[in-house]
C-alpha cells in the first residue's frame, strides 16, 4: 500500500521515495536508528518504544486470515463449518493434529502448521487472537510450535500452496487475487465461525470475493484482532516532507486504499490521526 502512495504522492509532488520491506521489527529499529524517515508498523507502539521516542499514527486497516491449501483434503467441511478461535488455538498449538479429528471426519492426514520467522506484527496479532483476551501467544511460542516457519507473507503463501496438509495465516491481499478480487491460486481462507455454533451463518459468510469480506471487516463482523490498524512511524514528529506525506496519505491517500485491499480508517479516526500529526508527540 505504501508504494501505491508512494507512486502516487511522487507523481504529484514530484517527491521520490526509497522503499524496502522488513517487517515491523526491522522498520521501528530502522526509523530510531537514524536509517530511514518513516517506518511502516503492524500494531501500535509499545510503551518502550514511545520512550525512545517514537511517534506513530494509524493509517489503514490490514486483516490476516488463517489459511488452508486448495486441494485441502477438509476443504468442503472447512469451507461449510469453519473453525471458531478455539479450534484453530487447538491447531497451532498442536493440540489437534489431525484434519479428521478437527472436522470430526474419517479422513487420516496430519496437519501442517507454518509460521513466521521474521519480526511480524501479523503474527503477535495472531497470538493475540488465539489466546483470547487475558493469554496471548507470542511469536517466539508459536515458532516453537509449528511445522517450519518463513520469513515474510510470500513464502508463506507459496509453503502453504505447496502442501495440501498445510495451515497458516495471511494478509488477504495473498489469498484474492489483486485485480479481479477473486479466489484464484493455490490456498483458501478458512472461515472464522466467530459464535462457535459449529458452522458458518449467513452473516459470517463473506469469503468468497475480497470485496465482500472487506466490507465485512469494515463492518464490524470480522473481529479485532486479527484486524488490525497499521501505522506510519517517525523518530520524534515527522519531518517537514515526511509529514506533508502522511498528511496526505490521512486525506486524498485514503480514496486508493480499498482498491488495494485494506480497509479505509473511520472519520472518526482519521480526525484524531489528523490532529495528533499536526499536534506531534
């Protein structure tokens, strides 16, 4: 999303960007080392962080998602009942193994879990979401726990589409494909049965085109986490080009961001974001 702002912001003020990934971790390391300008993060800052000084505001929501393979030998069952929270805590943390046992089925396939081995945000979010309220998971748990792990959204995506056992989580944007919306390659979303009731309702069945399941997350019936507001980032108050960037990306730059599967800020927030980078840290 931020080279789309990127590409759009430089073709109006003429201003040029340098832009690499990383993940969270790298990128707040990077913006109080001096290294770069703006950081991108996937949560909001931790109070440590805040005391080193940096200064964070919101910019879009992002949404991740557990997903399975294609040719998923539970895929029907998966697709018609879901997994609530609890099932798939069970399945990352390896109290379930089986995909039988999981959909109550006699089939006799040994899950795979993948993880992430870079400094993710997405995936502190998961552990949030799959320990519930009062006991989240950290990465490093979740790492110990899975089948392997890999470093970033991509190779995610790729290992699961490889393996027909395999389970993990994804940005959306990995799991539709970016111009038609669609479901087109090799993994699926699983849906979140997010009552429990062991099956999936009209009102949580919105995963068959990203349009549809955005607006459900704008909507509220997707829960918080695993969506997630995402951040732009400073060491201190961004500096004059810096800022004159986010500003815009708080105004026009929130016309590009549905189109590129994210979820625009409520005018609630974004006023707030507003004020807060126009008073500074």
């Amino acid at each position: 999303m931020v080279e789309v702002w990127a590409d759009r912001y430089g073709d109006d003020t003429d201003t040029s960007f340098d832009i690499s990934g990383g993940g969270t971790g790298v990128g707040v390391s990077d913006v109080l080392n001096g290294q770069v300008d703006i950081a991108m993060m996937g949560r909001e800052p931790e109070p440590e962080e805040i005391d080193q000084g940096l200064f964070a505001v919101p910019m879009l929501i992002d949404t991740v998602v557990a997903t399975v393979n294609a040719d998923n030998p539970v895929l029907e069952e998966l697709q018609e009942d879901g997994l609530s929270r609890e099932d798939l805590e069970a399945i990352f943390t390896k109290e379930v193994t089986n995909w039988g046992e999981v959909v109550d089925a006699d089939v006799d396939e040994e899950i795979t879990v993948y993880g992430r081995s870079d400094a993710s945000a997405a995936y502190k979010q998961w552990g949030d979401f799959l320990g519930g309220e009062d006991d989240a998971y950290t990465q490093s748990e979740l790492e110990d726990l899975s089948d392997g792990n890999h470093n970033g959204d991509q190779p995610v995506a790729e290992a699961v589409g490889s393996n027909e056992t395999a389970i993990s989580l994804n940005n959306i944007n990995y799991v539709y494909a970016l111009e038609s919306g669609e479901l087109e390659g090799d993994i699926r979303p699983v849906p979140l049965d997010h009552d429990g009731d062991g099956t999936i309702s009209e009102d949580e069945d919105f995963y068959d085109t990203r349009e549809e399941f955005l607006a459900a997350v704008e909507e509220g019936q997707y829960p918080a986490p695993p969506a997630r507001e995402m951040f732009l980032a400073s060491d201190g108050a961004f500096d004059e080009e810096a800022h004159d960037f986010v500003e815009w990306v708080l105004t026009e730059g929130q016309e590009y961001v549905r189109d590129n599967g994210y979820v625009p800020l409520e005018a609630d927030t974004l006023e707030e974001a507003q004020d807060d980078l126009a008073e500074g840290p």
